[in-house]
C-alpha cells in the first residue's frame, strides 16, 4: 500500500511517501531564505511558495520511490490547524489528485501526524504525547488512535517560537532553535533564567517570560553562548517538569516528545534521563514533513477509519479532540 502524505500547513512544503507503514521518501522544501529578512513565516509569501514548488515535490517524490500517481492506494493531506491560505494549497492538490485517481481521501490533524511520527510499531495507548514546536506546545493523554484528551497547552507563545524570537534577539538565524541549540554548546557556563510557573500545579506551559528575560539580558550586553545556554536549559526544565508532573498524576510511563523542538539534543537527553519510556521521531521527521501525515493517515485506514469526503474543507482552528 502506497500512501501519498502532503503537509502544507506553515513555511514548509512536505511530500512524503510511505509503504505499508515505512516511510520510503520525505521531501521537504524550506522556506527560511524567504522569511529570514521577517524574523519569521509571512503568511502570503508562504502560500505563494508552496504553490510553486507543491507539484514538482511531488513529482520528485513518486520519482524517487520509482512509481507513478497510479501506483498509489491513497492519498492525505494536513487539513489544519495552520496558515489558512498555506493550508489550502496542499490540501487542495491532495484532494485534487484523490479525485482524479479515484482513491480515498484522509484529511489528517496536522498535530496527530505529528505524534504519528514518534508513534513506534508495536505501541499500544494509553500513553502521553508532548508536541513542542514554533506553533504548538501542547500535551495529550493518548488514550487509543483518534481519542485525545488535552492536558495542558502553552499561554502565551508556542516553545519553538519563543526559541525563535531569542534567537533574533542574539542576532542569530532563522530557525531559531538549532542556532540556540548550538550556540549552547559552546558555552561554558549558563546565565541563570528563572523557570517559569515553578511550584504551581496543573499542566500549563510558559515561555513569554524568558524571552522577556533574554530581551534585558541583551540589552546589559551579556554574552551570546552563555545567554542562549541558560535560555536553553531553562526551556527545557519547564517542559520537563510538566510533562513529568503529569505522568506522576496519570501514572502514564510512556511519552512521546514530537514536533520540532523534539530534535533539541539537550532536550532529548532530559527527558531519557528522566525515568520514562520516551519516543522521538525519527530524524527528519521532528519538523513539518509530508511523511507524518502519510503515516497518520496509514494509522487510520489500517484502525478501519473511513476516508474523509471531499467536501470537507481545510481550517486554521481544529482541536486534536475534535479529530
């Protein structure tokens, strides 16, 4: 079973290819070089990218898997939530395509692929699932395929946007967290960050007050390494801490950390140390990509879910719970 997955939903432009639950391709073409002068994703000229290079993905895509549109058995696209018009382009394509080859259609939650792609064979719910990345800090008790059941969110900015916005303050790169994550490395001491919503209870995240911190702390001129270290481990000590009060709580032992904040090495090495059975997707699968939706979508036509008819339209807001 051939599986065609598009993920449109933000800047980048996903095609993947999976048989019989492996992905055999992932293709991904990045926007940064169009954003980077914005210091972050500019809806229209988002849009207007994917709608250059969908088709062409596309095509390298059932090329490099050595078949052709025929040879697929379906096809799914990110339905939401994201950027409307982003959405809409590969959407679009994917239910295009659908009709015409006269296969089904899986309109997929762009945050269920993502734990689709840290979801290992084998693996039975129920477990918990952290999906941290620069639009989404969200955990989820996963108590069985399309049964979810909300925790706890961020209030303010998503994990890897805040990453992103100390990053541009420090005058790095855009993504911003592989360029703090680096510049970490190479510090030998860590400017102390306070961790945020410390001693109280719930499960709620925070990161508006350590990109406030690092904005005074820039201004002062402290150094670079050691800013974007403390900024770094006190992110990461604000995830864990919840996700492990959490499992506490549920009595859950199982968690799945995805999105792109999940290819943090520092962040791996927390959470592995931290006394669960922890899953990560596999690399090039943390970012928006093509293949989680692909595997999502294998997920649910094997679990007996029907396709999604074509009349259902793409959406910007769409809680997982409602998927």
């Amino acid at each position: 079973m051939w599986i065609l997955g598009i993920d449109t939903s933000c800047d980048d432009t996903g095609v993947g290819l999976v048989r019989d639950g492996e992905v055999v391709v992932n293709l991904v073409a990045g926007q940064v070089a169009l954003h980077e002068a914005y210091g972050g994703v500019v809806p229209e000229l988002a849009s207007r990218e994917h709608l250059k290079v969908l088709r062409p993905l596309a095509e390298r895509a059932l090329a490099e898997a050595g078949i052709g549109p025929k040879d697929l058995s379906l096809v799914a696209a990110t339905r939401g939530p994201g950027l409307i018009g982003a959405l809409l382009v590969g959407y679009t394509f994917a239910k295009g395509l659908a009709w015409a080859l006269g296969r089904p259609f899986y309109a997929v939650h762009h945050l269920e692929a993502h734990i689709a792609a840290a979801w290992p064979e084998g693996l039975e719910p129920p477990f918990l699932a952290l999906v941290a990345s620069g639009g989404h800090t969200h955990l989820f008790e996963v108590r069985a395929l399309g049964r979810y059941r909300l925790l706890g969110a961020t209030r303010d900015d998503a994990a890897g946007e805040a990453f992103d916005k100390v990053a541009r303050l420090l005058g790095l790169g855009f993504p911003g967290g592989p360029e703090i994550e680096r510049l970490a490395e190479g510090a030998e001491e860590a400017v102390p960050f306070p961790v945020p919503l410390r001693g109280q209870e719930g499960y709620e995240f925070s990161f508006s007050g350590l990109k406030t911190k690092a904005l005074h702390l820039v201004e002062r001129g402290l150094p670079g390494p050691a800013l974007a270290r403390g900024f770094q481990e006190a992110a990461i000590a604000h995830l864990a801490e919840v996700v492990l009060r959490a499992a506490r709580d549920t009595g859950h032992r199982v968690l799945l950390v995805a999105g792109g904040v999940a290819a943090n090495r520092a962040l791996q090495g927390r959470f592995r140390e931290a006394g669960l059975e922890v899953h990560f997707p596999p690399k090039g699968l943390s970012q928006d990509n093509g293949a989680m939706v692909a595997l999502a979508a294998w997920r649910r036509h094997r679990a007996g879910f029907p396709p999604s008819p074509l009349s259902l339209g793409a959406t910007p807001y769409w809680p997982l719970e409602e998927a």
